[in-house]
C-alpha cells in the first residue's frame, strides 16, 4: 500500500500522518510525482477495455484513484481502504471508497469487471485469503492488475534524489515480492496470466516496478 497506506500506517498519530502524507508529497510536484503519474498512466494503459466497475484494493488517500476517475468517467470506480483515516481524506476529495479490509469485502459476488492492487501485496499477512476473495469478487473474465515495488532501487533512488528521510522510512512490507513468485502465486490462486511488464526500464533490476494483468477463468474452467 506504500507510505501513508492503511495497513501500513494505521498507528500513525495525526502529526506524523501529516509528515507521511501521500497527498502532500504527490502535491510539492517534482520527479516522484511524475513518476507516479507515469506509472499509472501505464495501469490505466490496461483498463481500456468495456468493463465498466473497477475497484482499487488499498486505495490509500485516492491519488491513483482521482486520477482513474479522471481518466475513466465512463467507468464506475471505487476504492476500499483499510485505514479510516484515509478513507476520511478520499471523502474530503469526494472520491466514493469504502472503509474495509481486503480479507472481507463488502462487495457482491462476481460483480467487478477489474480489480487493482498497487503497492498493496507487499503488505500483506496472508496474500492467498486476499486473492481468494478478490476472485470472489470478480466475475468470470474480470481481469486484476498487481504492482509491486522494487525495495533496493527505490532505497537508492531516493539516495541518488537526496531523499534521505524517505530512503530509510519503514515502508512496513511484509516481503519483497518478485516477478517470478508473484507470477506462480497467481498461477496457484488459478489467475491466467495475460500481460506483463516492468516500469520504467524492459528488466526486473533496473526497473522500480513490475506489473502483472491476469484474468479470473469462467465459471466451467474454476470447477474444472
């Protein structure tokens, strides 16, 4: 969920979410806010086709999701996050979440065309059960886009920007995933894999972000 996200950050006293905050980094400009920009610019890239309900897993306080919306008027997007802190700022920027956790979704079975998870598996306890319920969630053919954060290049990213504090800031990530076991947890959790891709280098070393889209199987394929 990266900095300032809900599990994550949900110890944060308010001074110091202050000081972590997403919005208020992304708001100062600069290199990492058109990073960021760029790269979900690229996810958006994957969510072009007709489905039209989109959820963003762990939406933090709704960056990427504006931007979605922005992006997408057409499409019905929706945010969970766990920390009601950030989901009280997506209100405050009139973005429709709802407070929950990703191992209990409030949302029907098999009603989501598109599920996004963007700096959210790393923090996760138990990534299966997450899945588990995102597959839940997704109707047959539905498609979820993970990304995941290339911890060593972004420690000496930030060093190379003179980011020091952000170099060493705890980003609370339970593992560091890579593309190859990210790609056989999917695989095991019965997800067909369709795109692939690192941002913003070809390869997995130079890159600070590997994304994966797979898609959920109909219904006849689950029982097969």
């Amino acid at each position: 969920m990266g900095q300032g996200k809900g599990l994550a950050g949900a110890s944060l006293n308010r001074s110091d979410r202050w000081a972590s905050s997403q919005r208020r980094h992304h708001e100062r400009g600069g290199i990492g806010s058109w990073f960021r920009r760029y790269r979900d610019q690229k996810i958006f890239g994957l969510l072009k086709g007709e489905g039209q309900c989109v959820i963003d897993l762990g939406c933090g306080e709704g960056i990427t999701l504006e931007a979605m919306i922005k992006t997408f008027p057409h499409k019905r997007c929706l945010g969970i996050e766990l920390d009601r802190e950030n989901a009280k700022t997506c209100r405050s920027f009139d973005l429709p979440v709802l407070n929950g956790s990703i191992y209990d979704l409030s949302i029907r079975t098999e009603s989501t065309d598109d599920c996004l998870l963007t700096d959210v598996l790393e923090h996760l306890e138990d990534p299966e059960k997450a899945l588990k319920e995102i597959r839940r969630i997704l109707k047959p053919g539905g498609k979820l886009i993970v990304v995941i954060p290339n911890d060593r290049n972004f420690f000496w990213s930030r060093l190379l920007c003179l980011k020091w504090k952000e170099a060493f800031y705890d980003s609370g990530h339970v593992k560091q995933w890579r593309p190859r076991a990210l790609e056989d947890l999917l695989r095991n959790m019965r997800f067909r894999v369709i795109y692939r891709g690192n941002i913003p280098f070809l390869i997995w070393p130079l890159s600070l972000y590997h994304m994966i889209q797979v898609e959920k199987g109909a219904a006849e394929e689950d029982r097969a």
